[in-house]
C-alpha cells in the first residue's frame, strides 16, 4: 500500500525488531500477528503531518527528529518528590513503561481489580485478548504504534454494583534520556458501579525522552467513572496520550486534566455516548510557558437519544507559548434530544504567546440542544487596577487573577482531595512563573 501523502516516515519503526522479543506476549501468536501488522501500518502511514486536518496546529517534526530507543527493563525510580501527594487510594507505579510492584500499595477491596498489563497477558488471555482485539484501531498510526511497542500498562475493572470509596492513583514515570516509553491501558467499570482514578505523569528533570500512552475505557450501564490526569512532565519532553471512552446507557463518565510539562504535548478524547441517558463532562486545564506547545483535541459523539455531554477548557500561556483546543461535537441522526455544550477561554501573558481554537459542531439530529463557544484574551485591566488599589502589587495581582481563572475549571472535580492536589499544582506554577510576565 503506497504511504499516506498526509504523513511523514518514521525512522523509529525500524527499531520494532530490536525489542521485540521483550515485549509482554511475545510468545502469543495472535499478540505477535497484531504487533506485525501494527508496525507495518506505521511505517505505511507515518507520523501524522500538518496536511491533517487533526494535526494542522500541532508540528511532529521535532519529535521524529530525535533518535529514540524504545525502553528496556532496569530503570530505577527518581523524581518522587514530583507525583501527586497521597490520597489514600490505591497506587500503581509504572517506571519506564514497566510496571513496578515493589513500589506499588494496593490492597484491594471487593469488586475492584487491577493487574499490569504483563501479568495479564501472561495469566488470563480470555481477557487480554478480546481488549487488545476489539479496540485495535488500525487507521491511526500512533494508536499502531503504540500497541507495537506498548511495554506495559494497567488493568482496571470494577465489578458490576461495586462502589470503589479510595481513588485508584497511577504513577507514571520516565527516567531515562533518549527513551521512548509506551503503555496502554484498559478501564472496565461494571454496571451500577462506582469508582475514580488519578493519573500523573512525571519525569527526570532535563532529560529528553517521550511518553506515549492509550487508554480504552467502558462505562457500563448505570455506573459512574471519575478520571483525572495531571501532566507534569519535564519541558524538553514530549507527552503524546489518546483516550478512547464508550459510556453505556445512564453512565456518567467525568474527567479533569491539568498540563503544565513536557514541552510538546497533545492529549486526544475520543468519547462515544452510547446508550439512552448517557452523559459526560470533559474538563481541562492547560498553563504553558517558554516555547512549550500544549493540544488538547476532543471529540464527544452522541450516538443515541437523550444524551447529554459539557465540556470546559481554561489556559493560560505566557513568553512564547502555543496552545491548541480543538473540540467536536457530533450528533448522529437518532439521537434525538441531545445536549452538548462546549467552551474553551484562554488568557495570553505575552503578545508573543498564541491560541489556536477551533470548535466544531455536526449535527444530523434535528431535536438538539448544542452550543460552543471560545474566548481569548488578556488580563482584566479592571480587575487588576481594583486589587493595586487595595495595595497589592502588580506581580502578585497578577498571580491571584491567573490562579482564580485557572482554579474556577476545577468547580466541575467532585473529589475534594482531588481538587486541592490540583489547586496546589496550580499555585506552584505560578510561584514559578513569578506571576505571569510581559512580553
């Protein structure tokens, strides 16, 4: 099949024969085929380019460009001063792709279940191999990519009815320069069940290295999933995560994530409402300094009637910043009655900084209810000439406006402890940033 005209060649591909052998499943025949065919769909397509429509804002260039090596066994674990603080959940450390169970606390209670992805392929290939075949996606080259590659992972399933009190934390960490780190996960949460996960993502500070992680996720029917995602990898990273999501009837699926790292990122949703009173709330929230590039692309599909889905997403950019949203909405032809909603503001430190923001709605019902909407600008002159008038300076009204903006994205967070871990990264940012500067 001649290449994609749309992509570029990925000389990375060609290191799929040198770590082969090493990865989970190796001696499973049906794993090996999928592999195989992954890796020849890579090299077919490519990375994805700016003639894509999907990627005309966000440049691969620079990641093709370095040399990586997919990661091998023996990383040793650094950087734990940076991972969320402990919220009394239970914790999956994965380093360099490989999951670490020395470094793991999980004590299960009834209904939940979670294994590495190794450990799965290895004991129970009546349930690995039906994941690794029902979401195989072969039209996208990084999600084929990655299952090539993908090391390890998590495991999570909730049994039908079972309410899960302590959040589910995945640690992952990336140590080692040059290394390119892989991992797919898969998310099962029962009918009628309840449950929440939080996933940080951290690395050595200075190093160049690249995360890659896809994550299919089912809500059943009734159940409830809460997901948050701190991205807080270092700045001369790059950090490339799709989520596939499918919420069955009267499921609720929420999620928040907040990027400050890696200095290319992209985070994609691809959410499917599929069942009759299926609903969902995307949230986001992205700060950016320097020359770091942060995309966020989503697209919720109503499949069905009755369905109702919010979106929210806040940013802030400073120096040279670039930030990208771009979020859909589809309505398909029966699903009557659907609700969706959809706005995205950004707040620009630096005439130097930029926002590319493309909302879309397509719509094929014609009972709906469906808006968007997306600003961007500066500070409020007025806000900030009312909080110097009662004695603050300029930096640290600066400060409290920024961290306000940004905060108010977390009002939709239901888990408190959550959403002061979040409030908390926020702050440190913007210590960091001494208060947003001027171009």
């Amino acid at each position: 099949m001649p290449r994609d005209h749309r992509s570029n060649p990925m000389p990375y591909a060609d290191r799929f024969v040198d770590v082969a052998a090493l990865l989970p499943g190796h001696d499973l025949p049906w794993l090996r085929d999928l592999r195989s065919a992954a890796i020849e769909r890579v090299r077919q397509l490519g990375l994805p380019s700016v003639r894509a429509e999907g990627w005309k804002y966000t440049n691969l260039n620079a990641l093709n460009a370095v040399a990586f090596q997919p990661s091998r066994p023996g990383s040793t674990l650094v950087a734990t001063d940076r991972l969320l603080p402990d919220l009394g959940g239970h914790r999956v450390v994965i380093v360099d792709g490989r999951h670490r169970p020395e470094l793991s606390s999980i004590s299960l209670p009834a209904g939940l279940s979670i294994a590495s992805l190794s450990n799965l392929l290895r004991d129970d290939q009546e349930i690995a191999r039906p994941l690794f075949e029902e979401q195989y996606a072969s039209d996208d080259s990084l999600n084929a990519l990655n299952l090539a590659f993908a090391t390890d992972g998590f495991v999570m399933r909730v049994a039908p009815a079972a309410v899960i009190d302590a959040p589910v934390e995945v640690v992952q960490v990336s140590t080692a320069e040059g290394t390119a780190i892989h991992t797919r996960n898969f998310v099962i949460a029962g009918p009628g069940s309840s449950s929440a996960i939080i996933e940080s993502f951290v690395g050595t500070q200075g190093a160049i290295y690249w995360t890659h992680c896809v994550s299919d996720i089912r809500v059943g029917a009734g159940a409830t999933l809460r997901r948050y995602k701190d991205q807080q990898e270092d700045t001369r990273a790059f950090h490339t995560a799709a989520d596939r999501v499918r919420v069955d009837p009267d499921a609720r699926y929420e999620s928040f994530a907040l990027a400050t790292g890696a200095g290319l990122s992209r985070h994609e949703i691809a959410l499917t409402l599929d069942g009759q009173g299926a609903s969902c709330q995307i949230d986001g929230g992205y700060l950016a300094r320097g020359r770091q590039h942060v995309d966020n692309t989503t697209e919720i599909r109503h499949a069905q009637p009755h369905t109702t889905s919010g979106e929210v997403y806040k940013g802030v950019l400073d120096d040279q910043a670039r930030g990208v949203f771009q979020g859909r909405i589809v309505v398909e032809k029966d699903a009557q009655k659907a609700d969706g909603h959809q706005l995205s503001k950004t707040i620009l430190l630096s005439d130097r900084a930029e926002i590319d923001t493309k909302p879309e709605l397509e719509i094929f019902a014609d009972d709906v209810k469906c808006s968007h909407g997306a600003t961007a600008g500066e500070l409020d002159e007025d806000a900030l000439f009312y909080l110097r008038a009662r004695g603050i300076d300029l930096a640290e009204a600066r400060r409290l406006l920024v961290e306000a903006f940004i905060s108010d994205a977390l009002a939709n967070v239901s888990n408190a402890m959550v959403r002061t871990a979040f409030e908390r990264r926020i702050g440190s940012w913007m210590i960091g940033n001494a208060g947003g500067r001027t171009a």
